[in-house]
C-alpha cells in the first residue's frame, strides 16, 4: 500500500508516523507520508497580524490545516472538480476543501493545487 510520493522533497526533520482520522467516524484519512509540507515563513507578512514579537515562540502562526496529496478517498476530486469540499468517505462529515489552482494557508503560504484538511476536523495520532 504505497501512495505515489514525491520523495524528492527534503525530509531532514525525522517525524514518527503520523496518521490523521476523521474525527467523526476515526476513518484514517492521511498519513504523515501524504501530507504535503509547506514553508510557513512569509505569514507575518502576509497578513499583518502580529506586529510583536514578544514571544518567539509565537513568531508564526499554527497552521490550522494540513496540505496533503490529491487521494482516491477524495471522490469529488477523481470526478474531475476543480475545486470542491474534500467529505469523509466513512460518514460524509466535511473535512476540508480543494482547489487545484490552489490555496492560501493561515499561515499565509500558498499550496498549489492544494488539498486541504482542516485539523480541527482531524484526529492526530499514531500507528
Ligand atoms: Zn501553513
Ligand atoms: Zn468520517
């Protein structure tokens, strides 16, 4: 069970292996293997919303969502939409949406085509 990967993209930061469900119906959704990894760098900029940085810590903001791979759980997409909502296939909960001319973190990157999930609809655990 091997999805296509770009393993090309740098992967110098050793992760464990993360799984997201639904958090609905625990249907596992992505793995960290699809997840799509972007540069949060430019958000401060990109919207103006933290002046300070009294805190490094908070320097960027969290992304609230994860960009993954376009995947066969995604109908809407293998029907040919350019942009849709991405639904759990298990319990049709929305999960997030897609947009194949792409998408704007809040953290203010810009994911093309991107595959969004939002992480609050997601489980974050391990196998
Ligand atoms: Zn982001
Ligand atoms: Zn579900």
């Amino acid at each position: 069970m091997e999805a296509p990967n770009n393993s090309d993209v740098s992967t110098d930061d050793p992760k464990p292996q993360v799984i997201y469900r639904c958090k609905k119906c625990r249907r596992i959704v992505a793995s960290a293997e699809q997840v799509v990894p972007h540069e949060p760098g430019e958000g401060q900029k990109c919207f103006k919303w933290k002046k300070r940085s009294d805190n490094p810590y908070k320097e960027s903001p969290q992304c609230s969502s994860i960009f993954v791979e376009p995947m066969k759980w995604m109908e809407v997409v293998e029907e040919g939409s350019v942009e849709d909502k991405i639904q759990c296939l298990g319990c049709k909960a929305r999960l997030g949406y897609f947009n194949w001319a792409g998408m704007q973190c809040n953290c203010g990157a810009w994911i093309n085509p991107a595959f969004q999930l939002h992480k609050s609809r997601l489980d974050e655990g391990h196998l």
